[in-house]
C-alpha cells in the first residue's frame, strides 16, 4: 500500500480548517483571515516542524511515520474513523485507537455550565473524573481526593463487601466489566494499566470480578442516592458517550412531578441558579 500524496496533502489542509483554536486549547489570538489552525499550531501540538508539516500539505513531504501520524491525528482532534483513513492515505494501517483523552472538549463543558438544573459530570474511558456541574456538587458533594470512581468503590473509605447493597455490587460488577472493554480498546494506554494493578494489589473484590472475564459498556440506569438532608432519592442515570475518546457524560434525572424531581429543584434554588 502506497502513499496517496494528493489526498492525504488535501484531507489535512480541510481537517485543519476544521479545528478552531479553542478546540485545541489554544488561544484565539489576533483576527484570522482563514478559519482553523495555522499550519505552525499544527506542527506545534504534532511536535514536528513547521516545514515538514508544510511539505506534507504540499503533497511533497517525506512518508510520515506512524509516530508523526498518530501526533497529527491528536493534534486535528480526528474520531477513530477519520484517523484510519489518515494512516490508510500514508500507506499505513491503522493501529489500536490512541488512549483515552483527558482534556474535556470546550462544547461539553459548556453543556455543563448551561445544565443548572440537572447534576452532570465527565469521566473518561477508566472512570477517572474529569468535571462536574455546581448540582452536581449540591447533589452528591465535593468530588473526593481521589477522582476515580472504579478506585474508590473498591478501595476507598467503604469498599464493596459481601454486605454492600445490591445496587453498590452491580455498580461493582458493571465497572469492572467496563474497564475490562476499555482495556482491550486502549491496549497500550499506561493509565489504564497502572489503575488495574493498583486494584489487584488493593483489592481481592476487584480481583475476584475481574477473572470473571465480563465485558459491558455502562449504559443507562437507574440509581438510588442516599443524600444527609433528603434521604434517598430515586435517580435515572443516563450516559451520553462524548466522543471517541471514551469520554462520557452522566447526567442524573428524575420523573416529573416525583419526590425526587422537587428536591432536586429545591437544590436548585438554594444554589440561586
């Protein structure tokens, strides 16, 4: 498989003039006469130089390695489908996707600025919390120490035990599972590994579920929260997954006209949102 010069030199002028600078955490600075990224921001979050980023939009650049593919694939903020053509247009094949990110895309924290009534966070692909709305700190409190939520049930101040509820052992049971997908997924993501030999090392639970061998993809479900003011609250979790870097958004909801749905408007008000 040959490189296509042509259209890989055209498929990265059009994706960098589709990723604004707030999109790559840059700022928007002096008024742009084209709309994107400049080819020198380009080359500097790919950590190549400006020249060989030209020559390649040139369609006269030395073939990219997979190392500068890959780069460029996180540097245009590309989905999984859009990077596989990237590697497939150098004469490549695509690889395992890239690890799971952890800079939370601007759109999605707006989404969670403009949710003042419904508590909301971010966690990426191994349960690592990465964002929160102010109900969801009325709701369940500061985010602890630490931010990962696979961690803490199994390891943190009240572990899951043989005397756990129901509903704490099936969130037990589906995170391992989760972890387990995202694991085969993200096959050289260092984070991914260190977490899961951190949980071996601390927890027989984990262990005991993870040679289980399951595998799922939390979706949506339903969730009863014990709050220190109104007790327990009947909760609909529901999952909108982000993008392909595995984040996900989680929001809680509750029906219409119950006891939970006036107590979360009633955290709402107090919080004069």
């Amino acid at each position: 498989m040959g490189v296509n010069r042509v259209q890989l030199a055209e498929f990265l002028k059009d994706r960098r003039a589709r990723v604004s600078p707030a999109d790559a955490g840059l700022p928007a600075g002096t008024r742009r006469r084209t709309p994107g990224l400049r080819r020198e921001e380009v080359a500097r979050l790919a950590g190549i130089s400006v020249d060989y980023y030209a020559r390649l939009e040139q369609g006269r650049g030395p073939n990219p390695s997979r190392q500068v593919l890959a780069a460029l694939g996180r540097a245009l903020r590309l989905f999984e489908d859009e990077r596989g053509h990237l590697f497939r247009l150098a004469g490549e094949q695509p690889g395992p996707p890239a690890g799971p990110s952890q800079a939370v895309p601007p759109g999605i924290l707006h989404l969670l600025e403009r949710l003042d009534d419904t508590p909301a966070f971010v966690i990426d692909a191994k349960y690592d919390l990465l964002a929160w709305n102010r109900m969801a700190v009325r709701l369940m409190g500061d985010p602890p120490p630490e931010r990962n939520m696979i961690w803490n049930a199994f390891c943190g101040p009240m572990p899951v035990g043989m005397e756990s509820s129901a509903e704490y052992q099936s969130f037990a049971d589906e995170s391992v599972a989760d972890l387990r997908a995202a694991s085969a997924r993200y096959p050289d993501d260092e984070g991914i590994r260190a977490l899961i030999e951190r949980l071996h090392a601390g927890s027989s639970e984990f262990t005991r579920r993870w040679n289980q061998h399951r595998v799922c993809v939390r979706r949506t479900t339903l969730k009863t929260l014990t709050h220190p003011v109104y007790g327990e609250l009947d909760l609909e979790c529901q999952v909108l997954h982000a993008d392909d870097s595995g984040q996900r958004v989680v929001f809680y909801t509750a029906a219409p006209g119950s006891r939970t749905a006036d107590v979360l408007g009633g955290l709402r008000e107090r919080a004069g949102m």
